[in-house]
C-alpha cells in the first residue's frame, strides 16, 4: 500500500518552522513574563528595572543594554540561550528567553 504522505512537504514545513524559531514569533512574546524572569535570574547583577537599587558595578543594566541599539533578529535571544561565562547556568525555556529578550528590548523606549 503506497502512502499518501508527500515527502516534498516536509522540507516546506521545516522551513517555515525554523523561520519561525528564529523570528521569535513561534512564542507569544510576554515582557511583563520577561521582567518576572529578570528579577528572578538577573537583579543578583544587573540593574533589570527602574524600582531596583542596587547591582553589581561594571554591569551593564538592562537600559543600558537596551539602549545598544536593535539586535539582528533573535541575536539577543541567541545569546541568553548561551550566555557568557559569568552568568548562572539559567536554563530558561525558549518561549522564557523569548519573553526576557522583550522585556530587555521594551527598556529602549
């Protein structure tokens, strides 16, 4: 029995889908979810949000990151999915990385 399935489709789809990926769009991307994220995971450092005090000097705050400029598409997201060196080990989630790279972003306005 022959199969009804296209094999010529299945590039299509994992096109569309690592598009998608890399776009950050397959998430809804949630910058209050995102800033829940920083001052979890990042106030130990950074400045993440305009009520905190207190960081690490030399740091970079979150404004002043944002400030940088925009990013290519997903390279911010690229680089907390790997982060540097001093960073804890934060595993977060790829719709969490998502939503912290919008919070970061949203500090520019």
């Amino acid at each position: 029995m022959r199969s009804r399935f296209r094999a010529p489709a299945l590039p299509a789809l994992a096109t569309v889908l690592l598009a998608l990926s890399a776009s950050g769009s397959a998430f809804a991307r949630d910058a209050a979810e995102g800033r829940a994220i920083a001052e979890r995971w990042c106030a130990s450092c950074h400045l993440v949000s305009p009520d905190q005090e207190t960081a690490v000097d030399g740091v970079a705050s979150f404004r002043e990151v944002a400030a940088r400029g925009p990013l290519e598409d997903g390279a911010l997201e690229t680089f907390l999915a790997d982060p540097h060196p001093a960073m804890p080990d934060m595993a977060l989630t790829r719709e969490e990385i998502s939503d912290l790279a919008t919070y970061i972003e949203s500090l520019s306005d």
